[in-house]
C-alpha cells in the first residue's frame, strides 16, 4: 500500500520540488562508488565553474545518498561539459557514463503538449476542445466530465481527473514488473481514473495525474490518426535530429549504450513502457533533452501565440503546458523531472535556451525522497553556476 501511495504523490511531489528547491539532509559518503569526473575544462569562467560545481555535486549526491550511478551535463551555448559518478551496471562495475540513454519519464509530457500545440498552430484542434470534442463518452463517470474538461485543462493538470495509477492493480503490477510485455489500452487507463471519484471542478485547482497525458495522446491519435509516439518522432524527434532518443510503443528493453536502472538493488531496466505511454515512455540522453528543451524555450518549435500558451502557468502552481516555470535562486528557468522504475531526472533550461543543465540517477524506488530532492537541487546548482552564481 505505501508503494502505491507514494507512486501516485510522485508526480506531484517532484513538480513542487523542482518548482521551488530546498536543502536537503545527506548521510554518510561511499567513496567506493565515485568513479569520478569525465567533464571538459575548457571554456569561459562560469562555464568552468558550472562543471566543477556539477562534478562536485554529483560525486557528492552519488555517495552520500548511496545511488547506484549519477550523470549530469552543463551546457552555455556550444560549450558542453559532463559529469558521474558510480555505476552505470553496478553488478558489473561498469562506470556511469554521461552519454548513455535512460528513461526519461514525465519529461515525456513536453514533448506531447508541444505536438498537441503544434496541431493547434496547424488549424487541426483548440487548446479549448473539450476532451469529448475529440473521445466522446469516454470522460463521463464519478463527477468526471470530459465536456467540461479542455485540452490546456489536461496539459496543465487542472482538469481535476483523478490519476490511473491510483488503482492498486496498476501500479503494482508496474512496480513488481512481473510482465513487462503486458499490453495496456489507454482508454482503459483512462476508465479505471473515472472510476474514481473527480478531484475538483475542472479549471480550478492544480492535480497532478498522468491520465491527463494519456488522454493527450489519444486526441494526438484522433486528430491526426497516428500514435502519438509517431507524431513525436516526425515532429520532433527527426527533425531536432535526436538520434539517441526513441518513443517505445510497447518495446520494454534498452539499446545500445544505456544505464541499467534499479529499484532498490534490482535491475529494473527492461519495465514496461505501455502503463506510461504518453505520460512518459520516452527513452533519450542528457544531450537529446537538452537539445529538445532548447529547441523549445527558444521558439524553434511553436509559432509565438502557442510559445505564450506552452509558458501560461496554472492558477495555483507554475506548471504551463508540460513545463514547469521553476522560480531558482538565479531567476526564472523551464524545468521539469521525470521518474519511473529504477531512473530519476531533472533539467533546468534558462527561458532563451542558451544555458542548460540536466542530472539524471539509475535508481528510483517509486518513494520520493532525500535523494530526489537533492538531485533536483544538484541541478539546480550547477544551472546558476552557469548563470553566475
């Protein structure tokens, strides 16, 4: 049961974490598990700076909160720099590697909403539809009314739905991950959220849930009549040129080079992606979402009325559409994580694009906690290293 608790509370949890950071208690350090740095020394004073500050804080974060593997990059303009520690195959010894592909969870959700705007800017929906506008009858039960729910309603988590992994059923099966190949059908993701009753009216209060995602995606599919993991890879995925990131349907293993996740100490790498789906079945790297997230704050990827809609914050949270508006020590950045079986992440994005940083962890146990809190804030950190200060 409190696997469950915390696996639902997840979403929500992390969103006010990376929104606003605070400091968190560390233990003691394993030395055993740094590895060490692997980040360039080249580039400006800040840019130098930002990479020392992000080794330091990912070595720390690694061994003091015993994390199997810890990666981050740091980014100004063309000047890149990395950092690990740990392990990316703690069985085998294998050093983390600031390269390699992990699951990147809820960071999903901006990829869906800015195809769902693009679709706007293309005359092909409204971020006004209403849900039943696009499935009929398929939001009707327990207070939950998809012809008062509208698709900007589903994007910024106000629709007041009440989220699928809240049935015991689902998330355990996830967690335990006895069947990574079980097929799941979203409209039925969708049947056992309405099964419950409706959080709030819709419009007026911040709810986290991946049901409004997976909805997303089904109007994705009713509106262009392909599955949203296509959309996303023709929209986005091929043209920024991200050849290191993929939209599982329904595939649950990981190719190439790639950090073997963990719940708890067991391999928990190969889960399935289909309980997430458009929610966050995506699979990149730090240098893919990065290129992704800069694509995106600079205005390379929506015309400006549906760039000023991606930004438009809910009423209560700066949540916009997929993104988070987080409020750092240096200013406004976009941001957002992601959590799912056995990876964590985070990313930070200045609002011109320009200047980035994104930490990702190989262990997520579906309880946030210490260690999640303290690698958004080891995000954090290394982000306004970068802006100075």
């Amino acid at each position: 049961m409190r696997s469950r608790k915390f696996l639902v509370r997840a979403g929500a949890t992390l969103v006010a974490a990376a929104a606003t950071v605070t400091a968190v208690t560390v233990g003691v350090q394993d030395r055993e598990a740094t590895v060490g740095s692997v980040g360039a020394k080249t580039g400006t004073g800040n840019e130098v700076r930002a990479g020392a500050v992000l080794q330091e804080r990912v070595a720390k974060v690694q061994a003091e909160q015993k994390l199997p593997g810890m990666i981050g990059m740091v980014r100004s303009g063309t000047n890149t720099q990395y950092a690990a520690s740990g392990y990316g195959d703690m069985f085998r010894r294998v050093p983390a590697d600031p390269k390699a592909k992990f699951r990147i969870a809820s960071n999903t959700k901006a990829f869906v909403a800015t195809v769902l705007l693009q679709l706007e800017a293309e005359g092909k929906l409204s971020m006004n539809d209403t849900v039943d506008r696009w499935l009929p009858g398929l939001v009707e039960a327990n207070g939950n009314d998809g012809r008062k729910i509208t698709i900007r309603q589903l994007l910024n988590h106000t629709s007041g739905l009440p989220d699928y992994l809240n049935d015991l059923w689902i998330s355990g099966s996830y967690v335990v991950d006895i069947n990574p190949h079980k097929r799941w059908d979203p409209r039925a993701l969708v049947k056992v959220a309405t099964s419950k009753k409706s959080l709030s009216a819709p419009g007026t209060k911040f709810n986290y849930a991946n049901t409004n995602y997976i909805l997303g995606g089904l109007i994705i599919q009713a509106a262009t009549g392909h599955h949203p993991a296509a959309e996303v890879s023709s929209r986005i995925i091929k043209p920024l040129g991200l050849t290191d990131t993929t939209f599982p349907e329904a595939d649950p293993k990981l190719y190439g080079n790639w950090l073997h996740g963990y719940f708890t100490i067991r391999d928990i790498s190969f889960s399935n992606v289909q309980v997430l789906g458009a929610a966050g079945a995506i699979v990149s790297t730090q240098e893919d979402l990065a290129d992704f997230t800069r694509a995106l704050a600079s205005g390379r990827l929506l015309p400006p009325a549906q760039q000023r809609e991606l930004q438009q914050v809910a009423s209560d949270k700066p949540y916009g559409l997929g993104v988070i508006m987080a409020k750092t020590p240096c200013g406004t950045a976009w941001s957002h994580n992601g959590a799912a079986l056995g990876y964590f992440s985070q990313w930070f994005t200045s609002p011109d694009g320009k200047t980035q940083a994104v930490v990702a962890t190989n262990r997520y146990n579906m309880i946030p906690g210490k260690a999640e809190s303290a690698v958004v804030k080891a995000a954090q950190d290394s982000y306004c290293a970068l802006k100075g200060q």
